[in-house]
C-alpha cells in the first residue's frame, strides 16, 4: 500500500468533527497552524459548519474522494463508517478509538473485520488505538493534540511509536532535534511498523529514526528495513519493552531458556547495526547526538572536565557500562603537563583544572584530544543553568567558543556535555547548533549515545565463511517413525564430530557386559548414562553415574540405573546406556544453538555446568558469525578470567574453543531447515594445547510443519 495519503495528505476528511473541545477540533485547528494547503472535510450530520468550514452528514456526500479519512468516534460506529470511506474511495484512515486487540478476543474480532475492510480497499490505516501521524515538512497531520506553535517542530528525526503516551514524551522536548514525521501507531492493524520504516529510508527529509516497539511484525521485512537503513546512514533507534522471556513455547534445551526474546532481539539490532536503548533518556540523547554536523565514526571518548571529583564520577560511570575512554599516552600526557602542569588520573576523564589557567589550559586539553589516533570524539563537561541565578554570564558562552575553536581545527565530533540528563543552557544550545554541534546530557546517557553512535557507524566484519564441512546431516537421523524430537547424547555426538566438534571417548551398550567391554577399552574410572531420545535431560532423574572406579562399581551403578528407567512411566522404548571416559580436568563452559520463531538460529556461549541458567553468563550472536565474533563472544562473558592462568593453573586452550564455536555454528547452518536446539553442556576447556572436549550434548530437531 502507498503511504504517502496517510503520511502527508492532500485532502483531509474529519468524521465526527464538532466544534466541541476534542481530536476532531484539534486536528482542523493544526491543520491551519501548520500551514496545510489542501482540502479539509468535517463529517457529521448535526452540523452545518464546523470551524468555520462547510461540514458534510455523510462520506459520501463529499465533494472528492480523500486522501485520508480520520474517525474521531467511538468504536460502535466505526464499522459502518469505514465501509463508507471504502465506498467513498478514500486512500487512507486514522482510527483513534482503542478497546480493539488490545482488550482480548472480541476486541481482537472487530479489529480484524475493520482490517479486512481496509485491506480489500487498499487504505493503509493507522491505529487502531493511536494518536495519529504529524507530519510537519510536509505542513500536514491527523495527530490528535493540538499544534500550538510550530517553531523548531520540524527537523529531520522520524518517529515511529506504537504507543501514544511515548510519541506525546518524545515531542514534548524539542529543543536541540525537530521532527520529519511522528507516527503514533497503535495497535498497526493494517500498516505495520516497518511499512513506516520503510517509508523514512526512503524520506529525504529524515536523517534518524527513532522507534518505540512492544511488538515486532513481519520479522524478516522488519531485519530487511534495518539492512536498508544502515546501508543509507540512517541510525535506527530501537526502545523495545516487554523484555519478559517467552514462556509460551515448549523449551528442551538450556540454550533456549537462556536465549530468550530479549537477548534474542538485542542480538538481531546489533547484528543489523540498529542503536538498542532501555529508556526515553538514552533515546533522546541518541537523537542529540545526530544533530551534529559530525557524527562519532568509531569508538573512543575524550572527556574533558575542570573537575577531579567530576572526573571520578565519569570514570565510574564509563567503566560500568563498558564505554571506551581510551588513557593518555606518556607521549600525550607529557605534551599536556608541559602546558596544564600534574594531571591526576590517567588522563581519561581529563581533569584540566592543572595549574588553574582555565582559559590557557582547557583548549590545550582538546589540542592533546584532537591529536590522539585512539580519540574518536571530544566531550567537555560543564554545567550552566537556564535561570542564571549562579555564575559570571560571560562563562556561558565562552565554553561554546572555546569547542567551536577547537571543532573547527579537527574532523572530530565536539560536544557540550552537562553531568545530567535534560539540563541546558537555552542560549548555550542555540549558539552549539548555530556552529553544528551539540547540547548533550548526563555522564551515563550522554557518553553512552555518542558510544551507541560509533558502534553504528562502524563498519561490520564480513560473514565468516563457512569451513566447508559436510558430514552426516540432522535430516538423516530424523528418518524414524514417529519422527525423532531429540537426538539422544550418543547419536548427537556422532553427529556433531563429523562437523569437527571434539567429544568425548564413548561407547553405546545395551548390556552389562558390553559395559564392561566398554570400560576395559577405555579404562578406570569411567562414566555411566542412560540414553535415550525420550529422557533429553538424564541428571534431573538421577541417571548419570560418575567416576566409576572398578568393574563391580559398574556393575553396582548399571542395575540401579536401569532400575531407574523401570520405573519411568513409561518406559523408554529405546532405552540403552553410554559408557564413557571420565574427563576430570578442564573448566567447564556451554555452548548451544537456539532457534527464535521470528529471527532464526542464534550461537550461545558462557560458563558452563548446572549453574549456567542461574549465573546467565552467556554471550550471544545471531548466525551466521561474523569474523572474530567468536572470539568476542569469550571476551564478552564475565567469568571469561577463569579461562586465563589462575593460581598456577595454566591458561585453557581458548584456540580449541574459538574452533569449537566455529565449528557448532558451521553444524547449525547446514542443518538450519531441521534443526531448532543445541546443547553442548559441558564442554570441558583443558590446558593451553590440549585442546576441549565435548562431555555432554543434546539436539533438538524442528517439530514436524503441521498439515
């Protein structure tokens, strides 16, 4: 469907429209203060005029079929009122009402009958449950409050809100971005959020997009729509909500309860270089940051400040949210003693304070910034009021000369930043966007939007190119009737060494003497498990014995294990056992593959053992890996230490697991029709040159498409 009816309209048709205090007066009356030169048609049948404007009983009595029809009713009435635009031929609708989908299963009913209306008369619609689209380069809206003065409205952010009260939030500061198009909508019926996103990749007005989601619809033109963007330079800014993990779906691994929605999705924007925030404040600091004529091309922040106390706080803040502030170098810091005298710290927040020459030593503190290769953007931070009740008035500017100097002998990206959020001087502001740059807020907001930033403009590695290998395939174990769920520890192995994953020496026995079998080629002490396809998690019924140390300890463990399994009800029919060596060194780690029902195949990594859905300490990526995600992948995890040398334990063999992970995400691609989980739980990491090995794993295939 062509959105530009909706988004910026030609003629405009009110239904519902009085005089009255309400959406209908609001949006005439902002029709005329935004400056809109097109038609505009109240609808209701107990008028003559409305704002001074002729007023129509009926759609159907216009004078021309409208580009957009908004209905300012209730929802009784709406039904037949839409079939009279579709009649009518209108192009598009904006539906204001809410207690449709979002109340439940009746609500749900009527909004699909509205929706198929819609549909069959090629009207793309916004809301139901909305507050409308405010479009101000374009001079038009069906926004439902009122436009009081347009001066700083427009400006190049696009808006796209599926909640109202967040598109009120975000508009009701406009003071360093203005907008090009704000879209509030709704319940997305019939027009998704990515029909809007779409529209403002293509809108040359627009420069970022900013996006409030609690659901996301049509996922894989939605991960598309971010391609596009990111390929255009156009940041999309993503605050999703609703981060409770899915519960709805049957999970058999312990990747899939680890790789819940959320991470799922952060993983999704990162990989398709969108800015992931968790709050208004993070959002609007990210749109500031847009505003300059520059933008942060890599990561790297110089923060430049006239206070030790303010600089520790910086640090502080930096250091937890794992935002780069690169230190001094000696070559750097000698340069900036020699001017500013001893510098405390390690130069990063830099405390210019020195000898107390402010106007000599802050602009050679940017001199040494500007300069530094490992410096992607410079922040000085300053707090001056509004009100003015405190300090010289002559300060006030003499911060913004002092940056626009500075900005102006660099290629670098020059902020003004107060240590928190949404406070600024007005004339400060003004006079930063006069030279193109920008206002920015709060230690943790304002430093983490320019950080947010770099990430984004920083160019992705290239697909890992697969390894090539191609053993036994998921799809030839699934050939049994009824077909296989899971893939039992022994036949998972088989699988996964064939992809050139190590595992563990083993053997699959039926019987007690084929265990012993079994055990004299492996040799004491050894592992005993049941096995089956029907009992994908063997600890929690007390099936594994471990460390057996002799033939009558085997034989001890083998009769209660298959005790055990007769008291299973029922039984397993395939029930047999794995004898297997007993691999006491290493550490353990995890790693798996998890299938999200709307973005695919994802590769988990963290600490492994019984602890890992407590501790949840796991990194993620979306596959297929970039190059080197593997890697980063160990570095992002908090217990990534325990993998180094600790207390004369030498270091594991973090190569063996970097071709692991590797090899698990080469398994995953070739298998991805069929597969859905993995779970390699533990792997046990041994010393620097032995390599790892895989002690335990389950896979999980994809259940049957229904007919």
């Amino acid at each position: 469907m062509q959105l530009d009816p909706l988004v910026k309209p030609r003629s405009v048709a009110i239904v519902g429209a009085t005089d009255r205090i309400g959406p209908g007066r609001s949006v005439i009356e902002s029709l005329g203060a935004i400056g809109f030169t097109g038609a505009i048609y109240p609808v209701n049948p107990k008028y003559q005029t409305v704002r001074n404007l002729v007023c129509y009983p009926s759609l159907t009595d216009l004078p021309e079929a409208p580009d957009v029809v908004v209905f300012s009713i209730r929802k009784p009435l709406l039904l037949e009122q839409v079939r009279l635009a579709a009649k009518r031929g209108a192009r598009s609708a904006v539906i204001y009402d809410a207690g449709f989908a979002e109340l439940g299963e009746e609500g749900a009913r009527q909004q699909a009958e509205i929706a198929g209306l819609c549909r069959e008369a090629g009207m793309p619609m916004c809301g139901p449950n909305c507050m409308g689209i405010l479009n101000p380069t374009a001079r038009a809206t069906t926004y439902k409050q009122t436009v009081m003065d347009t001066t700083g409205l427009a400006g190049n952010v696009g808006i796209v809100s599926q909640s109202g009260s967040v598109c009120i939030a975000l508009l009701s500061d406009l003071r360093r971005y203005g907008i090009s198009l704000s879209v509030s909508a709704g319940n997305e019926a019939v027009t998704p959020t990515v029909d809007y996103l779409e529209y403002l990749i293509d809108d040359s007005a627009t420069k970022v997009i900013a996006t409030f989601t609690e659901t996301v619809r049509e996922a894989e033109r939605y991960v598309a729509a971010l391609d596009c963007a990111a390929a255009v330079g156009k940041p999309v800014v993503v605050l999703k909500v609703g981060r409770v993990e899915r519960t709805q779906r049957a999970i058999t691994s312990h990747t899939g309860g680890l790789a819940g929605e959320s991470r799922v999705f952060s993983e999704v924007l990162r990989a398709h270089r969108a800015i992931e925030v968790s709050d208004l404040d993070e959002m609007a600091e990210v749109l500031a940051v847009c505003q300059g004529e520059r933008w942060p091309r890599a990561r790297g922040i110089s923060v430049i400040t006239g206070s030790g106390g303010l600089a520790e706080m910086i640090l502080d803040n930096a250091t937890a949210a794992g935002l780069d502030l690169p230190p001094l170098s000696s070559a750097e810091r000698a340069e900036a003693e020699r001017v500013i005298g001893r510098i405390t710290g390690d130069g990063n927040p830099f405390d210019a304070w020195g000898n107390g020459n402010y106007a000599v030593n802050l602009p050679h503190a940017m001199s040494v910034a500007r300069d530094s290769g490992r410096i992607a953007a410079i922040v000085y931070c300053a707090d001056t009021g509004n009100e003015g009740q405190l300090g010289h008035p002559g300060r006030v500017l003499e911060n913004v000369n002092m940056l626009v100097e500075s900005a102006r002998r660099s290629h670098k990206p020059h902020y003004l930043m107060s240590s928190r959020p949404g406070v600024m001087n007005l004339q400060q502001a003004k006079a930063l966007r006069e030279a193109g740059l920008v206002q920015i807020g709060g230690t943790r907001q304002g430093l983490g939007a320019i950080d947010r930033v770099g990430r984004c403009m920083t160019g992705q590695k290239p697909v890992r190119p697969s390894a090539n290998r191609f053993g036994l395939q998921l799809a030839d174990l699934l050939t049994a009737r009824p077909p296989r769920r899971t893939i039992n520890e022994h036949d998972s192995k088989r699988l996964l060494w064939t992809f050139g994953i190590p595992v563990a020496r083993e053997f699959r026995v039926v019987t007690m003497a084929e265990a012993k079998d079994a055990a004299r080629e492996l040799g004491y002490p050894i592992v005993l498990k049941a096995l089956s396809d029907e009992i994908p998690h063997k600890t929690e019924l007390d099936l594994v014995a471990v460390g057996l140390k002799n033939s009558d300890e085997l034989v001890h463990a083998f009769a209660q294990l298959s005790e055990r399994l007769d008291q299973l009800d029922p039984p397993p029919k395939d029930r047999a056992f794995l004898v297997q060596e007993l691999v006491a060194d290493g550490i353990e780690i995890f790693a798996g593959v998890s299938r999200d029902p709307d973005f695919g195949l994802s590769l988990a990594f963290g600490m492994g053992g019984t602890a890992v859905e407590i501790t949840r300490d796991f990194a993620l990526r979306m596959l297929p890996l970039r190059e080197g995600d593997a890697e980063a992948m160990i570095g992002e995890t908090r217990g990534r230490a325990m993998l180094g040398a600790v207390r004369g334990r030498p270091a594991a063999d973090v190569k063996s697991i970097i071709a692991c992970l590797e090899a698990l995400a080469d398994f995953a691609q070739v298998n991805a029709d069929v597969l859905d989980e993995v779970d390699l739980n533990p792997i046990k990491a041994l010393p620097e040159g032995c390599g790892c090995v895989v002690v335990d794993a389950l896979i999980a295939a994809r259940a049957p498409a229904r007919a």
